[in-house]
C-alpha cells in the first residue's frame, strides 16, 4: 500500500491520516501537520488498488471510526473527523 | 454557477478555493462528472449521483453550518468573515458512503455484472417526490432536504405514486 512518510521533529505522537488525494480540508490538515514539524504518515485513500481499499476500509471500520476524511488516528487511539484543529492540537500537546 | 443569484457566495480563500476547484476538475477528468472533492466517489453515476456538485446537501448544509460539506458554497456571513468556516458533518446517509466503498471493491472480472446489478438496486429504489409548495419534481431514494426552487422544506415533499395502466 501507498503509504507515504512526512518527515518533522516533532515524533511525540504516532500520527497517521487517511485523506482523499482531491481534498482541500485533507490538505489544510495535512499542511497544519507540517507546520507544527509533526512528523506523520498518509494515505490517500481515492488513489489507492481495489484490494488496498478493502483493507483500509477494515482499517477504519474496525477502530470503529466512520468513511470519512480526512480521519486523524494519533497514537492509534485518538480519532479525529474532520480538519478539527483544536481537536488535533489538543490531542497533539 | 446559479451561487450568487442565490445568496451564495464562493469560499474567499483563494488557495483554499483553487485547491476545491483543482479536485473537481481531477474528478470531472477521472469520472466524468464532478463529484464531491471532499468525498469517496464510486466512480459510477448512479452512486455518486448525490454527491455531484453541487450536491443534494449543499443548500442545507449552508443554511445550518455556513458552508457546504467541502467548503466551496459559503454563506453571506462567511464570506464577510463574520462567521468562522467550519467543517461541516457529514449529512450524507451513511448507508451511501458504504454504497460507494463497495461499489468499487469488487472483483474486476464481475464488475460489470455487479455494477448493473448495483445500479438497478439503486434505481429500484427511487422515487418521485414533488414539492407542494412549487411543484418541482425529484426523482430520488429520499426527498429533498430543502426545495431548490423555492426553499421549502422537506415536510413539503410528497411522494408522487404512478400508475400505470393499460387499456386494451
């Protein structure tokens, strides 16, 4: 799967996106992330085979998170609908 | 675009708005159609039907929260700054959203097949709703949220039921 790897300082927090590669509040999210040196992974998830979709589809049900993006997962526990920037933060402090 | 002659306004962030425009012009190019940037498209018209924009959603999604789903109708009030853009919750059913995921997962080689057959259970579940207020007429699996043509409700809809007969 087409995972890709922003490098930052700031690896406090395992932070991982899916997105959609067309979305503008998935790239606002994306661009905060960067701003703040976080270092984060993505994927989008529009671009990705049938068979990665599948799995990232299991992906998300079983946190019991919604199809919705972008969705922010930090340290695989916090989950984040939405470019909800208090929200990321607070969960990033 | 009818946005202006309908109170709308276009995001006022440039960059923001370029990104918008950039994704549906991708998804215009990839589908065909131009589909909700901001949302998981199908990739077959019958699914993402909803989501084209602007999308069944958006007049809704304006009046309660100041912007459409993907940011790119805004209100008066945003678009003077007096009310902060949001994002908006996601108002599409989510038996839609899981339509879309599985419309496209399926083997490549039933596709096609699934793909009629997924249309038809879709179509299937359409029907008429006409506004009593003005008299437009939708051809959907639910009413509307709001009346295009004259804003009222949803409570305004009604089902039109067709008969069909035959004489001989």
């Amino acid at each position: 799967m087409k995972i890709q790897r922003v490098s930052g300082n700031n690896k406090k927090h395992k932070v991982f996106v899916y997105a959609l590669s067309t979305c503008a509040w998935c790239k606002k999210t994306k661009q905060f992330l960067k701003d703040k040196d976080v270092e984060y992974e993505y994927v989008d998830v529009d671009l990705l085979s049938k068979e990665d979709l599948e799995k990232v589809k299991a992906e998300i049900t079983s946190r019991g998170a919604q199809l919705l993006f972008p969705l922010i997962v930090i340290d695989d526990k916090v989950i984040i609908t939405g470019f909800r920037e208090d929200q990321i933060s607070g969960a990033l402090a | 675009m009818d946005a202006e002659s309908r109170g709308y306004k276009l995001n006022p962030d440039a960059s923001f708005l370029n990104d918008l425009l950039e994704g549906l012009k991708t998804n215009e190019e990839r589908y065909g159609y131009p589909s909700c940037p901001c949302r998981y498209a199908a990739g077959i018209f019958e699914l993402d039907k909803d989501i084209i924009c602007p999308c069944d959603y958006r007049d809704i999604d304006v009046e309660e929260f100041g912007s459409c789903y993907c940011g790119l109708f805004v209100s008066k009030e945003v678009y003077e700054g007096k009310r902060k853009l949001q994002p908006v919750p996601e108002r599409r059913p989510s038996k839609f959203i899981e339509r879309a995921f599985s419309g496209r997962i399926t083997p490549e080689t039933t596709q096609e097949v699934r793909k009629e057959e997924r249309i038809s259970e879709v179509v299937g579940g359409m029907k008429f709703w006409y506004c009593k207020q003005c008299g437009y007429v939708a051809f959907r699996e639910e009413p509307p949220y709001i009346c295009p043509i004259c804003k009222a409700k949803r409570e305004f809809f009604a089902e039109i039921n067709l008969s069909v007969s035959a004489r001989g």
